[in-house]
C-alpha cells in the first residue's frame, strides 16, 4: 500500500485526480469507481479543472460504490443526485456509461446481482475512488462485513447513520438500509484510491493502514490489494506511527 500524506484536503484531491487522469489517458475507455459523501469532493473538482482543460473523460463508463434503500434518485441526498452533480456534470461522463445502484428496484437482490454483471460486462473497474467512515467503513461495508462480501443489501450503523444526517433535513430521515458494493467488488478493481481529510478520520485510516486485517476495519481490506494508494491531508494522518 502507498501512502501519500499532504497539506490539505484539495492537494489530496489533486493527488488523486492524477491517478485517474493518468489512466485516462492510457485508456480513455476506462471504468471509473466512483465515491459519494464529502471525501471525494477535490478529487472531482481537480479532475473537473482537467476535463476543463482538454481531459476527457466522455468515454469513460463509471459505477457508483453505494446508494441509500427507499429514498427517490432525484431526492438531494440520494447518490444518484450525487453522482449526477458532483461527478458526471463536471467531469462531462456520458450519463449513459454512469449507473448508480437502484435503491428502489422490486428485487433489491436481483438489482445487486445486475450491479455485478454489469460491472463485469465492463471489464471491471480500472480505478476505484473511496473514502473511509469513521468506523473504518468503505462503500457502505460497516464492520464485521466480510471481506469477500458482493454486492448486497445491508443495515447502516447508527454511527454512519449520524455521520451522514448532515446530507438530511433530520437525523430520522436517514435510511436504515443501503445497496453497496461488497469489499470482494471493491477489491477486484485494478486500481483503489482512498482519499481521507481531517482529524474525525486519523483512528479510522491508522487502523486501516497499520493494524491488523480485520472485518472490524473493512478499510484494512486495503491491504490485501496489490495496487492501493491511500492518500491522507496531516491531520487524518496524525495516528500513523
Ligand atoms: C460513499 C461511501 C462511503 C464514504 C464514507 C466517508 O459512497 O462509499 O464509504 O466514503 O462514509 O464519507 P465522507 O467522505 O462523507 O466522510
């Protein structure tokens, strides 16, 4: 695992918007993994400033890590809405080649099932955005998730829960249940990317990156993959011994 620790929240986002331009350019029928919630943010907004000047990104096809059960796609805190605001329409994807999992499908197992196919049929993911939850948590893969897990169904902690009642008029309004892809998913993607900003996150990363593997830590997975770049501002960086 390479770990790059930065200044800042947006050199990190620079960081990271590097790697996914640099396979872009190799392949500009890549597969994006994309991350929602606030960690991704400057990795977007540097990528947006690339797209801006001559990147491009419009053959890329793209899957989102995660998505909430019950809320509509056009809701502000649904990922669709995320996706389609912080990443398609500033990266200029074609909105076709984007799919988000569908948190409202009839059968939640045959939509998750779909997700895996579809990411297949892609020829898998080249480079995988992520962000980690303060409880150790990637996509939406809380603690005691296997480690081989796919795509499923799950319950949100109540920690992740409060975390993300910011995106939320009231804490109550926050799902209970998600779609997210398994750490066995994310894992076989080529290239994985974690971005972490602030201080709420140094327990969380230091014990992705320096404690034991466990399903405690689903971030820990990390480990276990040949091409995992973690990249942290100083102050999700404080507990790395
Ligand atoms: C969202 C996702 C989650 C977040 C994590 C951190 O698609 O996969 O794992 O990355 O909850 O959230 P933020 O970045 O909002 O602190």
């Amino acid at each position: 695992m390479e770990i790059i620790i930065v200044e800042s929240f947006d050199e990190a986002g620079d960081v990271a918007a590097g790697i996914v331009a640099r396979a872009a350019e190799t392949d500009p029928e890549l597969t994006l993994g994309l991350a929602t919630g606030s960690s991704p943010l400057s990795a977007y907004r540097a990528l947006s400033a690339r797209v801006d000047a001559g990147l491009d990104l419009s053959r890329a096809s793209a899957f989102a890590l995660d998505e909430y059960v019950g809320i509509p796609a056009d809701h502000p805190a649904s990922y669709h809405e995320v996706i389609r605001l912080e990443a398609v329409l500033p990266l200029r994807l074609d909105p076709a080649r984007v799919r988000v999992l569908d948190g409202r499908a009839a059968d939640l197992a045959v939509e998750c099932e779909d997700y895996e196919q579809a990411i297949r049929d892609a020829g898998g993911v080249t480079v995988q955005l992520l962000g980690i939850g303060t409880d150790g948590h990637i996509g939406f893969n809380e603690p005691t998730s296997s480690l081989a897990s796919r795509t499923r169904i799950k319950t949100l902690t109540t920690r992740t829960r409060l975390d993300n009642a910011r995106f939320f008029d009231s804490p109550d309004e926050v799902p209970r249940h998600c779609l997210t892809q398994g750490i066995g998913t994310i894992l076989d993607a080529r290239k994985l990317v974690l971005v972490a900003s602030g201080d709420h996150k140094a327990d969380a990363v230091a014990a992705a990156v320096e404690g034991p593997l466990s399903a405690f830590v689903p971030a820990s997975a990390l480990q276990l993959h040949a091409d995992a770049t973690v990249i942290v501002d100083e102050a999700a960086a404080s507990r790395l011994r």
